[in-house]
C-alpha cells in the first residue's frame, strides 16, 4: 500500500490494517513519527529488546509491543500529536478533571 493513500494520511478508527513496505526500521520509524496522528501505534518483532528500543523512540500516546489495542480500566489511555490531548481512564484520567493550585508563601 502506498503512503500517500488515504487510508495512511487519515486517522484510523476502524477495523483495518495498511501494511507498507519500508526499507528498514529507521525508515518506518521516521514515517510513524512524521504522521500528524499518535493516538496508538504497535512494534512487532521477534527480537524483544529491538521492539522496545524503537517503541522508546516512537512519539505515540500509546505503543504496544507484538500487540495492539490491549487496555484496561488500569490502563491510561493518553492522545499525541493531533490525535489529542492528556488522558482517559485510570487515574491519570481522574486527573484531567481537576485543577492545580499552587500557594507559594514567603517565609
């Protein structure tokens, strides 16, 4: 699938899965991180610490490792880039519904 094609530049709440062919890691990693969506995205790979490697380096609210969508009550679930912004669920959830105040006084 091309990279250009509307299923890749738009963002995605359906049950489908572009696969495009890249020349190697750093490629696909720099194009993931290009997209102006970061709601979620997945690395899959044998090699367990290579996957956690780039999962590190991908900008996305959440990254999931040989798996994808896997999320729980316990789980925050938090937005990037123009896919949104702070988080749902779990306590950090809880947290966006509150307001900071911070009293500084001299001593």
């Amino acid at each position: 699938m091309s990279s250009s094609s509307r299923l890749v530049q738009e963002e995605q709440f359906g049950p489908v899965l572009p696969v495009i062919k890249y020349a190697d890691t750093e490629e696909a990693l720099s194009s993931a991180n290009d997209s102006p969506w970061g709601l979620g995205g997945s690395v899959w790979g044998t090699d367990r610490e290579k996957a956690r490697e780039i999962a590190l380096r991908m900008y996305s609210g959440t990254t999931w490792i040989n798996k994808h969508l896997d999320i729980g009550p316990a789980i925050p679930v938090c937005g990037a880039k123009q896919s949104g912004m702070g988080g749902e669920l779990a306590e950090e959830g809880l947290l966006e519904f509150t307001q900071l105040h911070i009293i500084n006084e001299a001593r």
